[in-house]
C-alpha cells in the first residue's frame, strides 16, 4: 500500500469514529432506507433522547434481564406495495420479519403482537387473506399471536394496510452475540442466495421490464439458526438478517462496531442471474438489496466448516456459502476482492437506491 493510499484510508477511518449529526431540515425517504442516512437519524437525533443501557447495542433484538434469564425484545413495521407478491405477503413478511429478528439475536421466540393500521375503503377480503397469512406464518414458525391493535385511517392515508409487531423471546444463556465479538480470522457465512426479496418486489410492482419468476425469501430462521447454534457453539459470534439495506449494510455496521475490517470474496457471494440482471438494469449492487429470509453469521474459523455443512443440511439454506473474513486491517472497512483480481470498497449507502420494499 502507498503513502497517500494509507492516508486516504486513515482519513476515511477517522471520519468513520466521528458521532454522527443529524441536521436535516426535514424527513425524506432516504432516511428509511437502512443506510448513512438512516443511521444519522437513529444515532443523531434518536439515541441522544432515548439512549440506555438496553438500546445501546442497536441489535437486532435488546436483551432485558428478568431474574436469572434475559428476555429478548423487538418491533418492526411493515409497509411494503404491493400487500401480495411472489411468494409471500405483508402478513406473512411481518410474523417472519419479527420471528428472525429474535432468531438472529439468539432468542427463542414466546409470543407476538401484531397491529394493524388499515385504510379506509380497503376490501375485507383483502384484510381478512392478511390476518389468514399472519396466522398461517405464526403456526409455521411455531409461536402464539399473543396481542394486537387495529387503526383505520382516512382513504389515502396508508397504502391499504400497514403491520406493525413486536416479538418476546427467551435469550440462549450460553450465546454472546455481538460485533465487538468478532475476531481476526473469523469466517463469514451466508445462508442462500441475495437479494430474492428485493427482486420479487420490484418486478411485481412492474418496474422492470422483466418476465422473469423470481420468489421473495421470506421464511422464519430459526431452524437455521438452531443448526448454526448446534454446530459452532460458542464459535458463533455473530448473526443478524440482511434485510433493509442489504448484506453491504450489516457489513459495515459490522466492521464499524468491531473494529476490524471484513473481506468479501466477490465469487463466493451467491446472487441468482435474474437478480443480477435486475440490478444491473437499476444500476445498483445486489449486496444492498433486502433479503427476507437469509442470514449472516461470523464463526471462529475453527467451527466455519461444521457451521457451513448444518446450514446446508436445514431447508432454505442449501446454497449457504463462506463469504468472507475477519481481518485486522483495514479497520472498520469493508473490502471485496472482484474476480479479476482487484479490491474495491463496500461502503454504506448514502441515500435510497429503490422504491419501498418492506
């Protein structure tokens, strides 16, 4: 590496460990999208009101002690056009959504709520299909909707039906997830292909100009991370789901909250050819683009090969690949090395590449 390359990567480390300001005049959808923006808005103007001990981590899932055990706890909302697309609806996408942010964080899920804000002159046949999905979702990942809430807004007001849940579950005693327990020479796993569920969206919305089949990924997790739990143990050091923002996104936040720098192998990342295709029409990189129904997981490299084989034996993870690593250098970057022998920078986006689509 040259002098001035390393002063370049010095001075972009250096404005990484800056705290973000937030000093936008007003809200746009940019900062809904997962990226900078959006986390110059959780942690410029968000957290300095309601910072705590249990918002801190900014997981997946806060852990809150209750006697001897720690309860996970998360919320989510769902507000993704169309309510129906390939392979899956809002209803299904919002028990899932809950169910994994829980798995990811190591938790057993015991209950859901799940409340619903519907706009006026929505069919009943439509909302009725949607609480059919919510509970058929429930039942398959194996947990009770324990409570909800229903609003009805004016015609307008809502793009038909928005979900919003909360999940409780029981955290795993014998799990320490977390970035800063990443280290070097841990390996990166992904659990399937990328970006099913972005590509799903769009091309039902019309979008692109495709007449190609491509199903969203939605699905609860946790029978993969119940593999991944089995097989590395105390080698799991990390899990989140890829969703808003992509695997670019979790990434970086990775690298960010550990320290390190993390290592992309650009011909170990599955993506599917129609999903390829679809980006490159839109101009923009599959590692951005949301999943449903996939995971990242950082394991001690002693246990990556085990962990690797359990995710391939569960249904939804037989594409499962080793992605990447854990290095020291350079710190808090993402790194890919391309098929033709180059690196380039995996950086978070700045602003919103496409339409709403969770």
């Amino acid at each position: 590496m040259t002098d001035r390359e390393q002063r370049v990567l010095d001075a972009l480390e250096q404005n990484r460990r800056r705290p973000p300001r937030f000093d936008a005049p007003r809200i746009d959808m940019s900062h809904g999208a997962g990226g900078k923006a959006t986390h110059k808005l959780i942690e410029g103007l968000l957290l300095p009101v309601l910072e705590n001990p249990a918002l801190a981590p900014l997981s997946d899932a806060a852990l809150l002690p209750f006697g001897e055990a720690k309860l996970a706890l998360t919320t989510d909302s769902f507000v993704v056009r169309p309510l129906v697309f390939p392979g899956g609806s809002i209803g299904e996408l919002a028990v899932n959504g809950t169910v994994n942010d829980l798995a990811v964080s190591g938790a057993t899920p015991l209950g859901i709520s799940a409340a619903l804000i519907i706009e006026e002159g929505l069919d009943t046949e439509i909302l009725s299909r949607e609480v059919r999905a919510i509970a058929k979702a429930a039942e398959t990942a194996g947990v009770p909707v324990a409570t909800g809430d229903t609003k009805v807004v004016e015609r307008g007001k809502a793009d038909g039906l928005y979900v919003i849940t909360t999940g409780l579950g029981i955290a795993d005693p014998e799990l320490n997830l977390s970035p800063a327990a990443a280290r070097p020479g841990d390996k990166i796993l992904c659990s399937g292909t990328l970006g099913d569920h972005g590509a799903a969206i769009l091309i039902a919305r019309g979008d692109l100009e495709l007449e190609a089949e491509v199903l969203s990924d939605t699905r609860p997790l946790t029978p993969l991370t119940r593999a991944l739990k089995r097989s590395a143990g105390p080698g799991l050091r990390f899990m989140r789901d890829p969703t808003r923002g992509g695997v670019g996104t979790v990434l970086n936040e990775l690298a960010r909250d550990s320290g390190y720098g993390v290592a992309l192998w650009e011909e170990k990342i599955p993506v599917r050819d129609v999903v390829n295709g679809a980006c490159e029409i839109l101009g923009i990189d599959p590692l951005y683009v949301a999943n449903e129904g996939k995971l990242l997981a950082v394991v001690s490299p002693e246990h990556a090969d085990a962990a690797l084989e359990a995710l391939r034996g569960v249904e939804g993870g037989e594409e499962a690949s080793i992605i990447g690593e854990v290095r020291e250098e350079p710190a808090r970057m993402v790194l890919m090395h391309t098929g033709f022998g180059g690196t380039r920078m995996i950086d978070m986006l700045v602003g919103d590449p496409l339409p709403r689509i969770c």
